[in-house]
C-alpha cells in the first residue's frame, strides 16, 4: 500500500458522528444560545442527549442548520418565512442550497487560480 492510500484512509476515519453544541456554534460563528433557540424553534433539527444531558448533533442536524443559516442570515429571512419556506418545500430549499455552495466553491477555486496567475 502507498503512503497516499494510508492517508486517504486516515482522512476517511476523521468523519465524526456526533458534534457538541460549541462545535456547532463554532462551525457559524454564532452563540450556543442561538442553536438551542433555533434547535426550539425547527422541528428538523433533532439532538440526541447524552446521558449528561450534553446535546449532540449529527451530520444531517449540521447541514439543517446551515440551511437555516443561509436562509435566515445570508438571504435576510425572518424565521417565519424559512420555517414556512422548510415547510412547505424543503427539497427545492435544499437543491438551491447545494446549487449556491458549489457556485461558492467554484468562484473560491477561479479567485485562487487567478491569484497564482
């Protein structure tokens, strides 16, 4: 096996299952009161508990939570309006989402390609 392939191996296992509250926080940028409030107020964001009570949120309670972020704090949303637009259409809501980041990520890699230039 290649030095390469145990890297990619070891890159794969990092992946964690569960996220604490100040992880996620962190992830946005935001207080932990912001995601317990949020956590409130979107049924599609559902925790586990600890035994401790300590939250933890999966991959799928982190990628709900940035498309709460992106509607509420990037498109200027009011909670209303992306509870309702969760509500009633969230596969659009989604597709658009992942639309909007690979056309993030693809301006990000043309700026660094032109900086190199």
């Amino acid at each position: 096996m290649t030095e390469n392939a145990d890297n990619s191996n070891k890159e794969n296992k990092v992946e964690k299952l569960y996220y604490s509250i100040g992880e996620v926080a962190d992830m946005f940028s935001v207080n932990t009161s912001l995601i317990r409030y949020w956590e409130k107020e979107f049924s599609i964001i559902k925790p586990r508990k600890s035994k401790k009570g300590n939250r933890m949120f999966t991959k799928s309670d982190v990628e709900n939570f940035h498309l709460i972020f992106n509607l509420v704090k990037e498109r200027g949303m009011t909670l209303k309006g992306a509870k309702k637009k969760l509500k009633e259409n969230k596969e659009d809501t989604t597709h658009n989402f992942e639309i909007i980041k690979t056309l993030k990520n693809i301006r990000e890699m043309l700026i660094g390609i032109r900086d190199d230039l």
